[in-house]
C-alpha cells in the first residue's frame, strides 16, 4: 500500500515557489504511515508514502535509476503481479532480481519498451514517472482503475495525488465546483463521469490510460480495451480456461510478505476467493487464513415487510468456513455506528456516497487492520463476469439513461426548481450516456449477439466497475488497509468480453459459468446460492436518527446545501411511511447523501456556485 504525490513545472523553478510538501505529504498520509520518501529536483517534486511491505522485493520510497545517461524517477502506488514475467521478458542482466523493487521494474521496462511496457502489465497500480533530461512525465493506471491518480494544471505546474486532497492542499488551487461538478454530485452520485474529480480543475486518470506531459503539451491516451477475438473455444476448452485463469489470479495476489486475510460473505465470489486460497495455504505467510464479514444489528425496531425480508449472510458464511477451515470474524454494526461515522466515510471517500454500505465498509477496514494490511476480496466481480447486468432504460423508454438513474426523478424533487435550471439533469444525463456510448468498443462484440446485452456490460465496465473499486480503495486506505481484487484481472476481462452469452449463462444460471468451472470448490449450494447485496440495514431507529441529523443540517445557518433544497418537499417525504424494502433504502440513502453533500460542500469551503 502506498500513496504518491507530486508537482513537474517544466519552466520555473519550483523550488523558488510556495509549496507547501510536507502539506502535500499528509494529505496522503493514510495511504501509507508506516514511512515517507521524496525526490525534490529544480522541475519536479516526488513524494511517495508507504506501508507494512506487501510487494515482492525491497519496499522502496521513490525510485530513482540512470540508465543510458538518463535520470527516472517513479513513484508508485499498488503492486505488479506478474513481476516474475516481466523480469524474464526483460533479460536484465547485472542486476539483483531478488532486490529489484516494482517501482525500478516499471523503469528498466519503459526503457526498453516506452509506453506499450503498460500493455504487458498485470497488477493493481497508479505511476507517475519523470525523465529528467527529457523534462517528460508519465501518469498511468492499471486497466481497471483499481488505484486512483488525480491531477490539475495551475500556475504552469501539473500537480497530481493518489488523493485529492494532495491537490487541493496547494496554495495555488482554488477549490471551487462548477455547473459541470455539481450536475456531477446531484445526477450521478456516488458514481461519476469516468475520468472526473469533481472539483473544478480536477480530472482523473482513466483506467487504462496513461498521460504525457512535456514541452508539446499534455495527451492522454488509451492503452487498454477489450480486444474483439472470436470465441472459438469449444465448452469445455471454455470450463478450463476460466478455471486456470481465476485459480491463477488468486495464486498471483495472495502471495505477499506480511500475512494476508480475506472477506467472506457466503457469496459465490468471496467464498470460492476463500475456498482457492485454503487450497493453496502453502502460498500464504499465516499458519491460518482468517476471514472477515459485516452486518447490522437486527433490533426490536427493524423494519419486516413480508416477502421483502434480506437474506442473512451468516449460515453461508458458517457452511464456507466449515469447508476451507478458516478462522472468521464478525462484525455486527449498531445504527448509532452508521449516524456517528457518516461524515466520516464521505471524507474518506472525498464525496458523497451510499451512507450506510460506505460506514460498514470503513468500520469493517477498521476492524482488519489492527490485525492484518492486506485483504482480499471478491468485490467488483459481477461487472467482470457480466452478472444481473440491466439493460439501458433506453431500450424500454426511448430516453437516454445510464442504467442506474432511474432514481434521479425522487432525488431531483428535493432540489429547487433554480438548482434544476441549472443543471438541466437529464439533458446532462443524456450526455453523459452519449459521450459513454462514443467510447464503446463495437469492434469488440460478437455481432450475432444482442446489441444491448453487450452494451449494458460495457457500462457496467466503463462507469460502473472505476467507481466500486474507487469505494472499495478509499474506504480501505482511510484505514490504511490495502484491498486487492482478484476477479479484476485484465485476462479475466479480456477472456469474457468475447464469450457468447449463452455460455455465460450456461444451464440457464446467472454466472453458470462460472460456478461450472470451479465446480469442486465449493459445495453446490454455495455455488448456486443466489446473488444478495452488500448488507443494508433495515432499523427503523437508524432511519429516526437520519431524519433528526438531517433536520439538524438543513436548519443549520451555516449549512451551504439548505439554500439549494425545496424545504417543504423534503419535509413531506419524511413524513412518509415506507411500505417496502426497497422504498426504506431509497429514502435513507437519499437523507444520508444529503448530509454528506453538505459536509462535502463544507469542508471544501463551497458557498456558491
């Protein structure tokens, strides 16, 4: 784990500017406090936070190699995986393998292959790379975008971070949100447009691009999509591939130098995560694996609305446990936990989010990391293996919508009708869909399969896959807990993109694929176990607590969101029953982000717009 921060001004001396590092530095400070290097040069700044060792090879701060009369240095945040791959294709000669640390792997390998060295990578990573002489820096993500890295350009320098905070921290940024950051906020929080950062100046590195900035300017471009390849593999060639690919993956990112835990929910993903792991406990660097999961209470006030009750994860957990031998720990959270952390989770997150999932993920971060630094998890998989994948509300309407809008109508109603003249939301919501159907890969589909099947995944890819890893990253790095995903392998992806539907789906089954393929894992009834969400909770004494926080934060003098909400409508949705699950999560999950919103608008100091 790691946090990198930095500033390149490729005219002035930056040493003659007020910049404040050591500010810098600690706006990172949870991605790594264990230790912090810098490279401090006339044209760039290096800074690189780091954590308990976790990476093969010596844990360096920021690199630095001379290589054909040349100076690089590179900081970096995340792991390489296939390391020993690289290493081999690179035929190094002179050189310590064994002490070669992953930041001086990504120099020796851009060396000798420039930008396409990114194409050979499979790891979890964020880079930023400066070649001195040349006066060119080199920012990249990893395919998925499993690691973050935002940057601006102000008073001639590019400043980039692993947080935001990094950025808005220097005394040369303004922090301010424009029209296009609060359309941003209201229409698609808690996701956003690929490649934003919400504040005003603030972009992103997109997953699986890299950015060039030098003298001629500053160019992004792609280095990753899914390629188009027939699928010619017969079924059970088809069975064996995605056996090998998802039991190496697993191998790959369990192998570390501190000891390692895991999420388990009972799920198909975490439990057969679990089940590869205990299989392969020679790998590990813990006599036992030790799993974790979360849950709420279940008070006498929670909420029981027949034929909508959420399923318990608890007996699966107790039946995968059983089986692989680990040791697991529960977490049960109270409402008052999720009232007392929300402010919490939205700075750690650095925007509003889903209240209650992002304090249960944070308070369960928490948990793990006083014991362990490393966890791995079976989040974000449904959107690699083309799970419940919802077609576009376009192919039944007519309208233009990202497949997750369709609450937008009740979370607009709560807004003033000049805060909605403003943003236009669902003309900025047809953009947005527009700009994402620009970017689709239509050289990538098997044409005699449905349009709209291979479209929705590549929203699910494209918007929807950046902004769970995102959550999953941040809420775990607050804690100083690095999470690693091994389900969002690039081979993985790549493999599936191409798979035909049917087979996907094979005997008729969400993910029938699968669970055929790592049949013998699992006992049947776990792998066949239908999909259940991330656990919400259902306590009616959460949702009175909610309406009086949030009650407090409109009636706030100070509060900048109350100047933007129809009052009377909020007041008469709180006054409504709900009569579903579905309606209870709907309304607390709007109440909460509003809270949030108001604290994001707070602590960056936004008034107006």
């Amino acid at each position: 784990m790691a946090g990198i921060a930095g500033m390149v001004c490729l005219t002035d001396d930056i040493l003659q500017k007020s910049v404040n590092i050591c500010a810098m530095s600690e706006a990172i400070r949870s991605r790594g406090d264990s230790g912090a290097g810098h490279y401090i040069s006339p044209h760039a700044v290096f800074l690189r936070r780091t954590g308990p060792f976790g990476q093969t090879g010596k844990g360096s701060f920021v690199s630095e190699v001379v290589k054909d009369g040349k100076t690089y240095i590179l900081a970096l945040d995340g792991t390489i995986f296939n390391r020993s791959e690289i290493i081999s294709d690179l035929n190094l000669s002179g050189v310590d393998h064994n002490a070669l640390s992953c930041s001086e792997l990504l120099i020796f390998a851009y060396v000798k292959w420039k930008e396409d060295f990114l194409k050979k990578l499979n790891g979890s990573f964020s880079f930023a790379l400066w070649i001195q002489e040349d006066k060119v820096l080199i920012l990249a993500r990893d395919h998925h975008g499993t690691k973050p890295l935002y940057y601006t350009i102000t008073d001639r320098m590019l400043i980039f971070a692993s947080d935001i905070r990094g950025i808005t921290c220097h005394p040369f940024f303004e922090t301010r949100l424009d029209v296009e950051g609060l359309s941003e906020l209201i229409c698609l929080s808690p996701r956003y447009t690929p490649g934003c950062g919400i504040i005003k100046g603030v972009h992103q590195v997109r997953p699986g691009h890299f950015l060039h900035f030098s003298s001629n300017g500053i160019k992004t471009k792609r280095y990753w999509i899914m390629e188009k390849q027939e699928h010619e593999d017969d079924l059970a060639k088809t069975l064996e591939t995605v056996r090998e690919l998802v039991i190496d993956s697993v191998k790959r990112q369990m192998k570390s130098e501190v000891p390692i835990c895991g999420l388990l929910s009972g799920g198909i993903y975490s439990s057969l995560i679990t089940a590869i792991v205990t299989d392969n406990s020679a790998l590990l660097n813990n006599s036992i694996y030790n799993t974790w999961s979360v849950d709420f209470e279940r008070s006498s006030r929670y909420l029981r609305l027949k034929g909508n009750v959420i399923e318990s994860d608890t007996p699966w957990i107790r039946w995968v446990c059983r089986r692989t031998g680990t040791r697991h720990h529960y977490i049960f959270l109270s409402s008052s936990d999720i009232i007392e952390s929300l402010l919490e989770a939205e700075e750690a997150r650095g925007m509003p989010g889903m209240p209650d999932s992002d304090v249960a993920l944070l308070l369960l971060c928490r948990e793990i990391r006083k014991d362990f630094s490393i966890v791995l998890s079976g989040d974000c998989s449904d959107e690699i293996f083309g799970s419940t994948i919802k077609a576009s509300d376009h192919f039944i309407t007519g309208r233009k919508r990202l497949p997750w809008t369709s609450n937008l109508a009740e979370k607009i109603s709560v807004f003033k009708n000049d805060v909605i003249d403003l943003i236009k939301p669902y003309e900025f919501i047809e953009k947005c869909y527009e700009e994402a159907l620009a970017d689709y890969p239509k050289f990538a589909v098997n044409e005699k399969y449905l349009r709209k099947e291979n479209e929705s995944q590549w929203f699910s890819l494209y918007w929807n896959l950046p902004c769970l890893l995102d959550r999953l990253d941040k809420m775990s790095m607050a804690c100083g807990l690095e999470t690693r995903v091994p389900f969002c392998d690039v081979r993985i992806t790549d493999y599936f993109w191409n798979v035909p539907q049917e087979l996907k789906r094979l005997n008729n089954m969400d993910r029938g694929l699968l669970r055929e393929a790592l049949r013998g894992f699992l006992p049947s009834d776990v792998l066949e176990r239908k999909k259940t969400p991330f656990p919400r909770t259902l306590d009616l004494d959460y949702e009175a607590k909610l309406k009086s926080l949030l009650f407090e934060t409109v009636f706030d003098p100070y509060s900048p969101i109350k100047y933007m909400l129809n009052l009377k409508t909020l007041e008469s949705m709180m006054k409504q029953q709900p009569n579903t699950v579905k309606s209870f999560l709907s309304r607390t999950q709007l109440y909460g982000w509003i809270i949030q919103l108001d604290h994001f608008l707070k602590t960056n100091g936004i008034t107006t717009f």
